[in-house]
C-alpha cells in the first residue's frame, strides 16, 4: 500500500481481487492486517488481504491486482492535463474570475495523462481555462468562450 493511503487503511476493510489469469472473476476479500510500519525504501506498507478460496483455484504465488477503497484524507479535484502550464515558476494553472486569469500553483496527486488530480491550488468550484495562450498571465483580462466548473472527487 503506497505512503499516501496509508492513514486511510483499517483491518476490515474490502478488497477486490484480480488474477489475470482467472479473467472476468473478482475475488472479494477483507484487509486482515498490516506491518504498521512502512517500508523505508519503497515508502510502501505491506498488507495482508484474506480472499476465500474455497473453490482452489488461487494458488500462492500468483500475481494478482488488489483493489481497495481508502478514504483520503482531503478531497481531490480533477482536471484535464490541458489546463495545466508548465513555466519557470513550476506547475500552474488559470483560473476564470470576474473576467481575468488567475494563476494558481498547484500540488498534483496523480498524473494519467489525459487529466490531473490536484491535492491543493484549486477550489471546487473555480473555472480553469483549457488551452490557455503561452502567455498568459496573471490578472490579464480574458473572455470565456465555454466554461468548465472544476468539483472535488468523492471521498474514495
């Protein structure tokens, strides 16, 4: 389990399973316990997830996908990656108000390319522009041709 939900994760918690091998399958299990202690050079804790397998057909071993639903600590917002801008002031993004752009700096969370979850710099709420121009800057005026309302994802 990486670092970042660690604090979320308790013994009794569900899992789902996925062997490749065992296509279209879902193994449901429960976290059974953890090392509370993480890691020091994958910053990981390693978690035991009991899984039934009364039919046999998981064998030890196997290489599997877990899939467990941790509660974040503080609600994410999701972007497209083409609202982001990359400048000598690091990652940005502009933000829509009362007819200018605003910079926000932001802290991402995770990166899939086609869009971004910011941990912190955005609002739910704020309007980020897409595409913005190379040159935009900070308080410069702008007129909106569509807008997108950015909100926070849900607790998971």
């Amino acid at each position: 389990m990486p670092q970042d939900y660690v604090f979320g994760l308790k013994d009794g918690d569900a899992a789902a399973v996925i062997v490749p091998e065992v296509p279209g399958r879902i193994f449901k299990g429960k976290v059974a316990r953890n090392a509370s202690s993480l890691d020091p050079a994958t910053r990981t804790l390693q978690t035991e997830v009991d899984v039934d397998n009364s039919e046999g057909l998981l064998r030890a071993g196997l290489y599997c996908s877990v899939q467990l639903l941790v509660p974040r600590q503080a609600p994410t917002i999701i972007i497209p990656a083409q609202a982001l801008i990359f400048d000598a002031d690091g990652l940005s993004a502009a933000v829509y108000r009362n007819g200018v752009a605003r910079l926000r700096h932001l802290d991402l969370e995770r990166d899939d390319g086609a869009q971004v979850e910011v941990r912190s710099g955005l609002e739910p709420g704020d309007q980020v522009i897409l595409s913005p121009p190379l040159d935009i800057q900070d308080g410069m005026k702008v007129k909106p041709i569509a807008v997108t309302q950015v909100v926070a994802t849900g607790g998971y």
